[in-house]
C-alpha cells in the first residue's frame, strides 16, 4: 500500500491513517527512519521493559542470597595468582601447584 503526504514544517509528516492501521502503529509508538539505496524506510520499532523480568533476586529467599552473597565476598579475597611474565611462568606454577596436590601413594606415569 502506498499514499502521499506533504513534509511540513521542521520536517514533521503524518502518516496516513490507513498506513498506520495497516502497520499496527498508534500514537506514541516509536519508529525508526533509515535510508536504502534512496528510499525512506520507516521501521516500528518496541521496547523491552525489562524490569518485568526475573532475576537472581527473585529466584533464591534471603537466607540464600546471604549465603551467596558471602561465598561471593570469600570468592574476591583470593587467593589470586599472577600476573605471570609469560606463559612459561604460568606453565611452571601450574606444575609445582599439580604436584603439592599429587598422591604420594600413587604409582608415577611412565
């Protein structure tokens, strides 16, 4: 479907009430205007409020969170290892931390 409107002052135009119904637009909605090889395209475009959403919060009672919350809380203290200088540096403190954790009864790979 196509109609004419005129571009009136500051650039503002109507769009016409049959194109709007046929487009499902209503007043307030927003649209977007873009350019393709020459021609104005008018997109509708929605918005997501999102604050309908769930989150974390909703999902666990506040004893749980609290726990959560302090597991975080150890989790940021550490232990941090690095930075290494290069991958070598970490290589090598990966081998020495494997073999602090080894089984000393467990019989060596070939």
């Amino acid at each position: 479907m196509s109609a004419i409107a005129k571009i009136q002052h500051k650039g503002q135009v109507t769009i016409p009430t049959r194109v709007r119904k046929q487009a499902g637009l209503a007043e307030g909605d927003l649209v977007e205007f873009s350019v393709k090889q020459g021609t104005i395209v008018i997109t509708p475009k929605a918005i997501v409020d999102r604050s309908g959403f769930p989150n974390a919060d909703d999902q666990y009672t506040p004893e749980q969170r609290r726990d959560i919350d302090s597991q975080l809380d150890e989790a940021a203290k550490g232990p941090f290892h690095g930075p290494f200088g290069t991958a070598d540096e970490m290589i090598a403190y990966m081998k020495s931390e494997l073999k602090k954790r080894a089984d000393p009864n467990k019989p060596k790979r070939a």
